[in-house]
C-alpha cells in the first residue's frame, strides 16, 4: 500500500513539473511524445538566447509474478545449482533525474543521475554529453552552413551502436518500450568520447571513438582500449511527424570495434541492472537476471535495424552477430541475436497497444565448440494513461536450450506475468 501511494504521489509531481517546463530544441522528450524518435531531431533553434534549464524525471515500478526452473546438478553428492525461490509481489521502484540545459542556441547539455536502482539504491551519475548543432557564436556563415547538416556529440554518454537502444528500458524510463524487459543480448554501454553526425533529406551517417571503457581512468593500462564505432542509415520521417497517409520507413547498420583484451561492457554497460528480478539464479545479488553477456573483450560488433511504420501498426527488427576472445591465447567465439516486434498502437491519441515480440541468441564461447540457445518470447498490451503516464502488462517466457549438465542454466526457463507503471516526464 505504501508503494502504491508513492507511486500516486509521483504522478502529482510529474504532471506539474511538465506543465512548467521549459522548451529546449533538438530534444527527444521523456513521455509519449518520444516513442519512435531514434537520434534527437535536428531542427532550427529559434528560440530565445539565454540558458534554459530543463528538470525532468522518470519512475517505475514492476508487480512481479514468475516461475523458474532448471536441471539441479548433483556433484559429490551434493546438489548444487538449485534456484532460489521466487514469490509474487512488488520490486523496489526505480527513479531517474533528467536535466536538459540550452546553453547557446543550437548547444544544449545533457545529465541523467539514476536516484534508485535494482544495483543500487544510492543515487549515481548514469552519464552526461554537450551537443552542438549550431555555432553561431563563431560569426561565420560558412560554419553555418556546415552545422545545418552536423551535429557534434562529446561527453560520457550512452553511445549510439545499433537502434534497439533506442527503444530500450534504461532503469526507470520505461516509457519508449513497449515491453517490460529489453533484449537478452543487450548492447548498451557509456563510454567517454565523441560523435560526429551527418544528416541530409533522411540520410545519417555517424562516425565516432571513445575510451572504450566504463569508467575513465588516468593510470597506465596494459594496451590501449579504444573504441571506434559508427552508423549509416536512412529514414523517410527521422523527425516523427506523424503523418497517418504515408508508410515511415527507417534501416540502419551499425558496427563497433575494441580490439583491446581489457574489460569490453558493451553487454555489460547497464549497471542499473535487469527487469526480471533473481529468474534462474542462485544468488541474490545477480543483477543481471535474464540477460546474456558474451563477455568478450577483443570484439567485433554489428547490428542491423529495419522499422516500419504505418497507421499504427509498426516492426521493429534486430539482427545482431558480435565476435571475439575473452583472453589472450583463447579462440574466436561469436553469438548472434534475431529479434523482431510487432506493435499495433491505437485510439484517439494512439493510448493503447498491443505487441508481440520473439528473441532468440546462439553462439559459443569457441567457434567450434556446442552451441547453445535462449530463446524468449513476450506478449505485452499497454495504456498511456496520459502523455506522462504508462501502464503495461506483460506476458513472458524464455528458454535456454543445449546449455551442459553442470550449467545453471541446464534445461532452465522462467515463465509469468509483470505488471509495469512507468511515468516520464
């Protein structure tokens, strides 16, 4: 009961701080008005010169009912890998602090802090970045007409592989995807460094490096750890204006590349932690439940990502193959991933929804050794109460396949109902 009149005095926030927000350009916004926007637009910044500070906020809050099991492996008679036991009721609830700042026209700045997370419940920095989209204040024509097509992104910030992360949970902003887990193979990371856009009449290419690493750090490491990536695509619509006569279509490829054999987060950058709460794990602590980390350091990565909207109906698609070694001396593994959602979205302001989504993984940690697989599927209907305010409920169930006898995951699945409030705003 006190977690329910939390959550409804959270609501009262949300909808007062919105109607006082400021506006900021080039901004991908926390609530409704954000599902299906992919790069924050570019668009001209007309508004007035002066600095704008814009405070923003994202909750959620899961009812968790699931069931697991695995195969118990006896060893020296003593069964070990036994599942911890799960029961039905409430997750702590998340929180996110949003600020988006117009500094100069056309440069605004960007900070997340996760206030509470399944990892942790102290606050802590998610990341930050300054994009520039205009340089007026260089005085040149010619600088302006170069930045109608540009845009600079620097900071330590979620970095732009793929499309699916676009759509993602990222801890208490539930509000862009239509489901309440992400996918199994979940390719997000902050790293600090820079990307460079081009964008003209729907065409994107973006080129990028960074550290390659979670954190930063001033000591000498054992070889050099940096990351290059980048993204080539088009999109009939990328500003999202939602004209119900025509079909949007949108496809990206992207690639990402750390040929350093120190620590790659690429599918472990997500500290904030999983949606599935302790499904096929023995240890309470395991943050990560329900996900898969091919754990290569020296990898090679790319993913590709086809949508397709058209009066409400939409697909999105993922197929994904990453490669590499864990350690010096070892051999090439790889995994790939193949995930494809349908949405139908409708009513007067497209409130409700009704999707279905399918997510398999296989792979080995050496290329000729067995292979395994997890497969997952998700059946999710929602309701956007308001603008600022989502409700979802969730059917999944996901199963892993061809693990060995001595694994936890021999034989394992999980199955059940969630029950997600998310507000953004």
């Amino acid at each position: 009961m006190k977690r329910i009149f939390t959550l409804l005095w959270l609501c009262t926030i949300a909808l007062t701080a919105y109607a006082q927000q400021p506006q900021i350009s080039n901004f991908r916004p926390y609530s409704q008005n954000g599902v299906n926007i992919f790069e924050p637009p570019k668009e001209d910044d007309d508004l007035p010169d002066k600095v704008r500070v814009r405070i923003g906020g994202n909750f959620a809050l899961q009812y968790q009912s699931l069931d697991h099991e695995n195969k118990p492996f006896e060893q020296d008679g003593v069964v070990v890998n036994e599942l911890l036991e799960l029961g039905d009721n409430f997750n702590n609830a998340t929180a996110n602090l949003n600020l988006d700042v117009a500094l100069l026209p056309g440069v605004r700045m960007n900070l997340v802090t996760y206030l509470s997370s399944r990892h942790h419940n102290e606050a802590w920095v998610k990341g930050g970045y300054l994009q520039v989209d205009a340089m007026e204040f260089l005085n040149s024509s010619l600088i302006d007409d170069i930045m109608d097509v540009i845009t600079i992104k620097v900071g330590h910030m979620e970095i732009n592989y793929g499309d699916a992360h676009f759509r993602r949970t990222d801890n208490a902003n539930a509000m862009y995807n239509p489901f309440v887990g992400n996918l199994i193979m979940d390719g997000f990371t902050t790293e600090i460094g820079g990307e460079v856009y081009y964008r003209q009449s729907g065409f994107l290419a973006m080129v990028a490096v960074t550290s390659g690493s979670l954190r930063g750090s001033a000591l000498k490491q054992s070889e050099e750890n940096i990351t290059f990536y980048g993204k080539l695509g088009f999109d009939t619509d990328p500003a999202n204006d939602d004209d119900d006569d025509e079909i949007r279509l949108r496809i990206t490829g992207s690639i990402y590349n750390n040929s350093s054999l120190n620590r790659n987060t690429l599918y472990g950058g997500d500290r904030s932690g999983a949606r599935y709460y302790h499904v096929l794990a023995n240890d309470a602590s395991d943050f990560t439940t329900g996900r898969f980390n091919p754990g290569f350091n020296e990898v090679t990565s790319y993913m590709i990502n086809p949508f397709i909207e058209f009066v409400g109906l939409e697909f999105f698609g993922t197929y994904e193959h990453t490669s590499g070694k864990k350690a010096d001396g070892d051999k090439d593994g790889s995994y790939d991933q193949l995930a494809g959602e349908l949405i139908y979205r409708f009513g007067g302001t497209e409130q409700f929804y009704v999707g279905g989504r399918y997510n398999t993984v296989w792979g080995n940690d050496v290329n000729d050794a067995p292979e395994t697989r997890i497969n997952r599927v998700q059946a999710d209907i929602g309701w956007f109460i308001s603008k600022n305010i989502l409700m979802k409920v969730e059917y999944v169930k996901q199963e892993y396949k061809d693990f060995p006898e001595e694994s936890l995951y021999s034989e394992g699945e999980f199955d059940g109902l969630m029950i997600e409030a998310a507000i953004g705003f």
